[in-house]
C-alpha cells in the first residue's frame, strides 16, 4: 500500500492590520518614553535649591508617559494629567525614526523639525 504524498499548500503571509502596526509602534515609542522619564538627565523631576536649601520643581516633560497604539492610530501622552494625543500611523513611523536616531522630545518638536 502506497501512501499518497501530501503537499502542502504554499502558505501565504498575512500583512499586518493597521491595528497591528499602530500597537507595534505603540510599544517602541512607550519603551523610549519610560527610558526618558527615568533618566534623570533627562527629566529631572525636583532640584535641591542650594540658596534656600529647599526643593524646587524643575521643568517636568514627562510623567505617566506612555504610548498606546488602537485601530490606526497611536495615542501619546507625556505628562499624565494634561491629556494625550493621536498620531497617524505615518507620523508615529516619522516620530520614532526621529527616536531612533538620538532625539529626545515630544512628537510636537520631531513633526515642527522635520517640516522645517
């Protein structure tokens, strides 16, 4: 008895949902924007003022950041309670090439320099 080969149908890779690609960038961007919140180079938090001995609040950019990608967009937020924003799923690809290259800073100024 002969056992008829079997043949695998060639199998066809799916391309990713704009879902999939918005949390995928999502998650790059969210693991930059807790790098830069624990830095404290780059964000500070309080300074010791050596004069009056006390603590002063220094500029915060970020705090609670993170990065969420639904549908076909990635929401951003840098400081918690003053809200987020959306991002294409173009402009969050330009965002985190301008991350990827040494930047530091919101999507704000990575959009503004790249218009320029």
């Amino acid at each position: 008895m002969r056992l008829a080969k079997e043949t695998k149908a060639p199998t066809k890779t799916k391309a990713p949902t704009k879902t999939e690609i918005a949390q995928d960038l999502a998650e790059k961007i969210d693991a930059y924007l807790k790098r830069f919140e624990g830095d404290p180079k780059i964000n500070p938090g309080k300074r010791l003022d050596k004069d009056t001995k006390t603590w002063v609040p220094a500029p915060m950019g970020y705090y609670g950041a993170r990065a969420a990608g639904n549908r076909h967009r990635v929401w951003i937020i840098y400081v918690t309670y003053q809200g987020g924003s959306y991002l294409s799923v173009e402009d969050a690809q330009k965002y985190l090439a301008w991350l990827a290259a040494g930047n530091i800073g919101t999507h704000y100024r990575a959009l503004r320099e790249m218009t320029k």
